[in-house]
C-alpha cells in the first residue's frame, strides 16, 4: 500500500480520468476527496471509493469560484483530518478555429482549466506549507507542448498550467511539497468520444503505440508521481501519449 494513511483531493473526479485516478490511490490506501459539478456522478463514484474501503468524500465544487474551493479544501480538512495530494484534473474543451473562438469560449476554457488549477493549488499550498509535505499533479496537455488547430484557448490554458506548475515548483521545492504536471496524449474519455468517428482513426494512425491511451495510462503516471519513489521530481512534465508528440 503505496498510499497507507494518505489523504487526495481528485479535482474533476466523478468521471473520466479524474475518477480513474481516485480509484488507483484508493487502491494503494488513500482516502480520496473529489470535487465535481454534478451531484450524480460524484455521488456515484464516492460509492465506488468507499466500496474499496477507503473513506470517500464528494464535494460539490465548481473550481473556478475560489470561494467555494476554499470552503471545499476546509471540508476535506474537517472531514478527513488531512490532506497529502492534490490532482488538478478538473478540464474541458470548447473548440474552435481562432477567427471564429469568441470570447465566451476563450474565458470558460482558461477559467476552469488554468484559473481552476491556480486556485486549488493556493488553497491546499497554504495546508501543506505548514505540513512540511504535499505533492501536487495537475493534468496538463500534449496540446500545451505542442498545440493544436482548432484549440488555442485550450492549448493556452495548458501551457499556462505548465508554467504554473514550473514557478509553483520552485516556491514550494524547500518546504517538502513537490509539483509535476502530466501531459496526456488522446485518452479513451467522454472528452475524445465526442470526436468523429474518423478523427479518432486518423488520430491512432499518427500515434507511434497505434491507439488512444486509457485513463489507466495516466492513473499509474499520477500514482509514481505522488509516491514515495518519485521524492526527488519536481517542477517535471511527465508525457504520457503513447509517443505522439516526440
Ligand atoms: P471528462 O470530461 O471525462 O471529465 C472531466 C470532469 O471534470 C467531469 O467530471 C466534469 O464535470 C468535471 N468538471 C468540468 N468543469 C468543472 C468545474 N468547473 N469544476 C469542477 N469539475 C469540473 O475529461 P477527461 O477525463 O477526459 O479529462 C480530464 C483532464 O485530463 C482534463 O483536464 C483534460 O483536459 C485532460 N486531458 C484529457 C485528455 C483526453 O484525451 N481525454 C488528453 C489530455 C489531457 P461534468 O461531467 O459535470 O462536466
């Protein structure tokens, strides 16, 4: 039990890779926390975490309103007694060619994907400062490395999330609490099912491993990055895409 005694904050976790990853570190002992929108599926993977026999707290959480990230991590604190990890995975998409993005869809992409990481990494550094120990993964993008037609407000919110990662790295290297990113490729998720059928296609072709990732993909890359064997990373982008973007 690589995670015994530990507590995770999944951002993002009712589905999709964010749950993926809950389920992993509940595997290796954690105790999980999720934030999510929606009740229902959050609700319905706490059931799943507790089912492991791990205690499960589901928070409703929106990430880009810090108030309510803030009274979300004082939750978790309360509740759980501790809090060890922090996976900023909470994203979206809304894709367009630039001279057609409006600002609509430039706003909502960086609030929840770089605005939201920002604000949870602030609220949980704070705890974990005064802990002398954290860790902290947000999910970036190969997109953010190597951008994307059709998706500069996403390719932008995941730079961001790179550099953030980066400055927030070396503030907090001395205190115990590291920060990495992941940088997944295509993983098979509800995001890259709304492809068409034959953009997926032309997507495997390209991949050098020949198909989409799973979310386990990225799951055991977050759970070397929060263990012990990975104390000496920091400030690191770990790809995970099957060697598209080499
Ligand atoms: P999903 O769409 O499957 O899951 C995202 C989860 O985040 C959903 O549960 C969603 O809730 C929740 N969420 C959305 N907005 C907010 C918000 N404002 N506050 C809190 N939670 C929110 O996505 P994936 O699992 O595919 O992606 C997870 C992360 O991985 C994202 O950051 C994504 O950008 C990144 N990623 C994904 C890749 C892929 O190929 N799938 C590739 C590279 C990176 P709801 O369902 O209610 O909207």
């Amino acid at each position: 039990m690589q995670l015994a005694n530990q507590v995770a904050l999944v951002t993002g976790g009712a589905r999709g890779i964010g749950r993926e990853i809950a389920l992993a570190f509940a595997r290796e002992g954690a105790d999980t926390a999720l934030f999510d929108v929606n009740p229902e599926p959050l609700a319905q993977t706490a059931k799943e975490l507790e089912a492991l026999g791990r205690r499960c707290v589901g928070v409703v959480v929106d990430v880009t309103d810090g108030k309510q990230v803030d009274e979300g991590v004082a939750k978790v604190l309360d509740k759980l007694g501790r809090l060890d990890i922090l996976i900023n995975n909470a994203g979206i998409t809304k894709d367009g060619l630039l001279i057609r993005m409006d600002d609509a869809q430039w706003d909502r992409v960086l609030d929840i994907n770089l605005k939201g990481t920002f604000l949870c990494t602030r609220a949980v550094a704070k705890h974990m400062l005064k802990q002398r120990r954290g860790r902290i993964v947000s999910i970036a993008s190969i997109v953010g490395l190597i951008g994307n037609p059709g998706q500069a407000n996403y390719a932008a919110s995941k730079a961001g999330i790179i550099g953030l990662t980066k400055a927030v790295a070396k503030e907090l290297a001395s205190r115990g609490v590291t920060v990495n990113a992941i940088a997944p490729g295509f993983i098979k998720t509800e995001m890259t099912e709304a492809l068409p059928e034959q953009a997926k296609q032309r997507l495997a072709e390209a991949i050098p491993m020949g198909t989409l990732g799973e979310p386990k993909d990225v799951a055991q890359a977050a759970l070397f990055l929060v263990s012990e064997a990975a104390r000496y990373i920091t400030g690191h982008v770990l790809v995970v895409d099957g060697g598209l973007a080499m």
